[in-house]
C-alpha cells in the first residue's frame, strides 16, 4: 500500500496504530495487507499472513495454510460483498503463490461472519485458539479484550490468477502493496 493510501485510511478510518502495524508487516514481506475502497474512502481491510496462522493450534494443525485475518468491512458498508471481495481476492494471491489451503478464524459469537465464511466454502475444523490482547479505543483508552476462536478452512483448487473477476466488483478497487491491483472504474 502506498504512503498516500495509508494516510487516507488513517485519516478517513481511523484505527490508532493498527494500520502502521499491518503496512509494517506487509513491507516486511510477512503478509499482504488488502484495502477495499469506495470511491475515495476505505471500506475493507483484510490482511494475509504469508507466514502461516497466527495462533498456535491453527499453525499446528494446519501447517501448510496461511490465514486471512483482521477482516473488518465499515458500519454501513455490510452486506455489500466487500468482505467477500476481500476474501476472494485474498485466495487469488494465496493461488497465485501456490497455497492450496487458507484459514479464516471465527469468534465463538460472531455468527454473521460465520455464516459468510461457511457460504464461501470454509469447514469447521474443531480447532480453537484462545488470545488476548490490547487495544486503544476510539478515544486513546487502552482496552483489554480476549477471544476464541475456531479455525475454519478451505481448499483453493481451481482458484484462478489473481486478476481474475476484480471487474465484476463493480465500485470497489482493491489496493495491494506496493500498487493498485485490478481496474476498477469509478461510477
């Protein structure tokens, strides 16, 4: 993503850090971080672990997947297939590296993005990792949250190249570093 790109998502969807973190990770060659953009502002972001699944019983026990992580589409904007643009566009680039498998992580509650990630082809594993961490909120306040999570994966066969269907998300551009992937007119 570029400098410009990142300035705008921080400044049209403030995260404190979470951004930086996720550009510095990408830059370091460890994940692909996507940003789904309507028109001038940033409506999705997801990023792809190169290295592997984030939590310990996921790498164990899928060891030759990566995962998709940090899923987040914008109040108002779901329900628009964006999350599903991201993930899509996400498996391309894990194809197009020669990935046969992707993990996605799901909260015990989080029966909306379930239900999606099921839709799109995931199967439960039984694998559950539990984390907690740290955050700011939007006010700068340091929360501290925990969650668990079951790993849910997909088999990639058949998932063309990655420039593939990024036409048919009609106003919805996908920015991957170090340049803009795909084109996307603009209404």
């Amino acid at each position: 993503m570029s400098a410009e790109d990142l300035a705008a998502l921080g400044s049209r969807w403030p995260a404190h850090d979470v951004w930086d973190g996720h550009a510095a990770r990408a830059a370091a060659g460890e994940a692909t971080f996507l940003a789904a953009w309507l028109d001038d502002d940033p409506v999705g972001v997801a990023l792809v672990q190169w290295e592997g699944c984030v939590g310990a019983a996921a790498r164990t026990a899928h060891p030759d997947a990566v995962e998709i992580n940090h899923l987040h589409v914008r109040d108002g904007h779901r329900g628009a297939r964006i999350g599903t643009g991201l993930i899509d566009h996400a498996e391309r680039l894990a194809s197009a590296r020669g990935v046969a498998r992707t993990v996605l992580a799901v909260e015990d509650d989080n029966q909306a993005a379930r239900g999606l990630y099921l839709r799109l082809g995931y199967r439960p594993t039984g694998v559950f990792d539990e984390c907690a961490y740290s955050y700011l909120d939007d006010h700068g306040v340091e929360r501290r949250a925990s969650e668990r999570s079951e790993s849910l994966i997909k088999d990639l066969g058949g998932v063309s190249s990655p420039d593939q269907g990024v036409a048919r998300r009609s106003q919805m551009a996908t920015l991957v570093p170090p340049r803009p992937v795909g084109g996307i007119k603009k209404p």
